[in-house]
C-alpha cells in the first residue's frame, strides 16, 4: 500500500454532512430546540404587548377612589365581572371617557371600569385633604353619628360636589353650621336627599362635619344637618326636652367630685327653638351643675335673647371644681359682639367692658 491511499484510508471515517466530523443531533434534541425557542419568542412578544397595552398609555388625567370600596368591572356592559376593588383614596389613572362610565388604572396595572360618581378628580382631592387638615385647628361643637346613608359634600348645599358617600352609623364630629336655601329641584344622584320639603321651608340646616370611617380614615366635608344624629350625654337630652329647645352644642365646663366620691361633669349647653334653618346657630345658653345637697343636675345659668354664631371658644378647668371662661360672637345687636363668660364654682357671669350694663331679656341665677 502506497503512502497516498493510506493517508485517505484514514480520512474516509467521517460522515456525509458532518464537516467537523461530529455526528448530527437527534431528532428528539431538534424538537426540544425548538420548543424553548418558541417559548422564549411567545414570552417576549406577551410581554411586549401588555407593555404596549397596559403601561405605554398615557392617561388623560389622575383621579383618586372616592368611595370606602371601589369594584372595577370588566366591561361597562351589563353582563360584566369584576376584576378588583380598590379602597378610599387609591390613585387611579384615567384612560378614557365613556359617557358616565371611567377606564382607569391601578398602580399596579389592572384595569377597569368604574362610574364616574366613584371617583374624585385630582383637584377635588386635594380641596377635600386640605378641608380636613382646616379641622384640625377648630374646636368640636358636637358629636354624633349618621342617622341614614348620606352623601358628603366639598361645600354647604345639595348640588355642591360630592366627596363621599357616608354609611349609617358613621360617628361624625361637628364643627361648623351653615343655614343653605332649599333647592327647588334635587339631582338625580341625591334621592337620599330628595324628601319632600314642607311649603314654608325656605332653608336647611348643613354642618361641616369630619366623618370617622374606621379607625385609621376620617374625610371632611359638609352634610345635610337631619341626617345627623346627635350623641348628647345623658341627662342633657331629657332638660332640653323639658325645656322645649333643640340643642346645638355642649361643652364640659369642669368636673366635681359629690360626697360618694363619684365625678360629674358640668356643662354648658348651645340651644335654639324653632325649626331648621335659623340664623342664628344658638338663641340661648343653659348651664347644668350638679347638686351637692339634691345629687341631681341644676340649672345654674339661664341666658335667652341671643344670636350666637359658632364656633365656641373654652378655657375649660384644669382641676375639679376649677373656674372655666368660654366666649362667642353674638349678633343679636346688629353689629357683631364677641361676649365673654367666667364660671367659678357654679356662678356664671359675663365679663363687661367698664360702663357697659346689662341688657334687659336675660334671665341669669
């Protein structure tokens, strides 16, 4: 055998189609090749469309949850799913308008449709944060709860923009009253507000309010004044009853202790007579001590003749038994008076400018 043949003798083990002389892969291994690769693209094009889809749209404006739970729906048909709830004041993106009905976006990406009444727009938001953070250097009038379902409002009056649907039995803070005309007409969104008016009411009552909705979440805003229950310690309600007045606020004057070594509250009680709607916020002041000698509450100090406007501004005592000084505005003279009390022990006068002289319509002990 030549040199020649023997080199090609060598060289003749490679197989056809394999250059590198390695053999060629499996038709199992081709196929599995082939299925993580159309994984891979079926993942990049997926991912690339939710991108497209979800986050690249740019929303026209930002709106905030305005209910304590909002549901977004799949559809704004009528067979619809929800897809998610989302609570009070969550950041919501709005993608498009569809007469009442809102396409919005979580922060988390998930879409939906909510009405428009569920939602707060951005501006209303902050006027609604910035009320709530105004209560905080304003004194408490009052306490009560919502008697019904009732609507919160960013301003005094039924067709004022609504903040917040309010559930029953809210435990709610009172702050303020404004005496708003009757509209002829409600919305549509208000039926729980449309009950028929008598004739000759002309005005109502509405009170700015912060509503508790749990125990971490409170909202400000203004509510119809008869929707609100008031929470009047006993045995307030029953003196005012008996007096025949409406009571509008109260407050604790000082604290004194009977010979059982029991504590009682005295108080200064706010009243007016007559049927919603007023002027004035108060007509008359009462103030209720408790007996030594009879171990029941007295009235010690009756004050009639007034148009007193709230708020009510108290020094109460700091110990049992201490002297406590409270004072308003009064418009009962036509020019705007501030009128200052001082209470010592169960004696209530008011603090007069030197010359000044009491004036007659008052009834004081």
């Amino acid at each position: 055998m030549t040199q020649p043949e023997a080199f090609e003798d060598r060289n003749s083990s490679t197989e056809p189609g394999s250059p590198d002389g390695s053999p060629p892969p499996s038709g199992g291994a081709s196929a599995a090749r082939k299925i993580l690769i159309g994984f891979a693209l079926v993942v990049v094009f997926g991912g690339g469309y939710y991108l497209i889809h979800h986050h690249s749209r740019s929303p026209l404006e930002v709106a905030f949850a305005g209910n304590r739970h909002v549901t977004l729906w799949s559809t704004t048909a009528q067979v619809r799913e929800p897809v998610t709830v989302v609570n009070y004041g969550t950041p919501l993106d709005v993608l498009q308008r569809s007469e009442e009905q809102l396409e919005v976006r979580t922060t988390g990406g998930v879409i939906g449709w909510v009405s428009d009444n569920e939602v707060l727009s951005a501006d209303l938001w902050l006027k609604a944060k910035d009320l709530d953070e105004s209560l905080d250097k304003m004194p408490i009038e009052a306490s009560g709860h919502t008697r019904v379902i009732a609507n919160l409002h960013i301003l005094p009056g039924r067709d004022a923009v609504r903040v917040r649907q309010l559930q029953k039995d809210i435990p709610v803070d009172l702050y303020l009253r404004k005496p708003v005309d009757v509209p002829s007409t409600t919305n549509a969104g208000d039926s729980e507000e449309s009950s028929v008016e008598p004739a000759e009411t002309k005005k109502e009552d509405w009170w700015l309010v912060r509503a508790h909705t749990s125990k971490d979440d409170s909202v400000a805003g203004w509510v119809l004044g008869r929707f609100i229950g008031l929470d009047i310690p006993e045995p307030l309600p029953d003196y005012a009853s008996s007096a025949g007045v409406h009571i509008v606020s109260w407050a604790v004057l000082n604290q004194v202790k009977d010979s059982t070594g029991h504590i009682h509250r005295q108080y200064l009680v706010l009243a007016s007579e007559g049927p919603e709607g007023q002027p004035c916020d108060f007509t008359m002041l009462r103030a209720y001590t408790w007996g030594i000698k009879s171990q029941r509450y007295e009235t010690a100090f009756v004050e009639s003749g007034l148009c007193g406007m709230l708020p009510l501004h108290l020094d109460a005592a700091k110990q049992l038994g201490g002297d406590a000084t409270f004072s308003f505005q009064d418009e009962s003279g036509g020019a705007p008076e501030v009128r200052t009390y001082h209470m010592r022990q169960t004696i209530i006068r008011r603090e007069r400018e030197p010359g000044e002289s009491a004036r007659p319509g008052k009834h004081a002990r």
